[in-house]
C-alpha cells in the first residue's frame, strides 16, 4: 500500500531533482537529506575501509518517498538508528529498510541504482535483494504488530538514521562509524549532527528514541546543543549480534517503551 500524500506544486531540490507531492514537513527532511548525501560525498575515509556506499545517492528516489511519509504536524516519536546494514537501507535507502518490510508493509516501490565502487561481495540488489536485514526485521516488525497500518505508525512515529554511510572493509566485515579514526570520524559527526539538528527542529518529537547506546549518544548531545524540549530515550538494539536482542527482542523493546510512557 503506497498511502496518499498531500499534493504541492513540482520543485527543485539542492541538487536539481524533482520533488512532487511531499508535505512542508516532509520536504524540510529531503532537503536535510540532500545537504547531508552532499556533505558526507565529500569525505575520505582509509584502509582498513575499502568501500563506502552512500544509499542517499544511488539510492535517493526511495528514500525521498520514505521521507514523504514523515507525520505532517506532530511527530510524538523520533526513532534514530546509527547507520545502514548491508542488507536494509544499503539495499532500499529506508532506515532499518529490510526488504519485505519496504516492500510489503511499507508498499515502497522506487528505482535503486549503484555505487560508485560496489564491493563485489555486497551487491545492491534493491527489493530482489534474497537476504534479510534481521535488525530491520525485528524492528520493522515490532511496528508492523503494534500499528495497524503502516499509515497509522506514521501518524506521528518516524524512523532515521544518524549517519547514511556503510562502511566495508576488503573483506566485505562491516565497520560502524564509531570504529573510524579520530581523524576520519570528527568531520563524519559534524555533518551527521548539522543533519540531525535539522531533523529535530522540523519534526520537533516528544520522544526521541535512541535505537542502542551510540544513537542514544548523538541524540543526547544534539537536543542539548540546540537546547530542545525533547526526551531521549534509549531502546536495546534489534542486531543479532546483541546475545540480549537474540532473547525476546521486541517484548523488552516494548517495556522499555512502556517505561517511558511512549506506548
């Protein structure tokens, strides 16, 4: 199910796309976005990282149609993620994006392109990507029992991801941006904080649920620098790789949102 949006007249993003039919909300995110895919293509990054994809490139058409489902006047909940997985938003451009989560609950449908330099162990194969983001699937899924529609969890719940960037070394392992040398990681988070700013002056949330301790931690310095009546909240990491995550994941994601008088 694609769901309605409000129609607007045809205009230019920063980098010369089209934009049609997102609300003043949505629009505010896409042009973000579109700063932040400039800003992070313009940085360097050394071995032991060898490849670096950026899914706000190749992968911009769905993710403007994702950014076009943020709630247009409140947004209660604001749930940031660190960074994509190889087999989520990598593959979809949607944060947590695994595959039959896009494509089947969130009924998003738009054309992936390439990288500039694919690793040849991580092919982006878009919506026939085969393998699934378990991450994106824990997460996605917990939505998908709690909300009956795609449409209601985003009435006033929404969903991004601290930095747009995977990182891969020569072997295909994943390196996660707090890995990065000083150097590298230092311009990295100036960006991804001028970013998140900007996400949290637009949607304003109530709530902002920091999705493990390194999103908790962006989020905790970024409302305080710009001084935001948000509450931040921590929620336990969906990764398979969390021995407490492999143990009943979406029941102690749903106490603690319990807890905190989110749900």
């Amino acid at each position: 199910m694609s769901g309605k949006q409000p129609l607007v007249a045809r205009r230019q993003t920063a980098s010369g796309s089209t934009l049609v039919g997102a609300g003043l909300r949505s629009r505010d995110l896409i042009d973000a976005a579109d700063q932040l895919r400039g800003a992070v293509d313009r940085l360097r990054f050394a071995s032991p990282v060898t490849h670096v994809y950026n899914p706000l490139r190749y992968a911009w058409s769905m993710h403007q149609a994702f950014l076009q489902r943020c709630p247009a006047d409140t947004t209660r909940v604001l749930f940031l993620g660190m960074n994509p997985g190889p087999w989520g938003m990598a593959q979809t451009g949607v944060p947590f994006g695994d595959v039959a989560a896009v494509r089947d609950w969130l009924g998003l449908d738009e054309p992936i392109g390439q990288p500039r330099d694919p690793h040849p162990k991580r092919p982006i194969e878009g919506l026939a990507c085969r393998r699934s983001e378990v991450s994106g699937s824990r997460l996605w899924g917990l939505f998908r029992e709690r909300f009956s529609s795609a449409e209601a969890f985003f009435r006033d719940h929404f969903v991004v991801n601290y930095c747009p960037l995977v990182f891969m070394e020569a072997s295909a392992r994943n390196r996660t941006p707090d890995k990065l040398p000083v150097g590298e990681r230092t311009p990295l988070v100036a960006a991804c904080d001028d970013h998140l700013k900007s996400v949290l002056k637009s949607l304003r949330p109530t709530f902002a649920v920091g999705i493990g301790n390194y999103a908790e931690a962006c989020l905790t310095r970024v409302v305080a620098q710009i001084g935001a009546d948000t509450r931040v909240v921590r929620m336990l990491h969906p990764s398979p790789a969390s021995p407490a995550a492999n143990r009943g994941w979406a029941k102690i994601a749903s106490e603690q949102m319990a807890r905190a008088g989110i749900w």
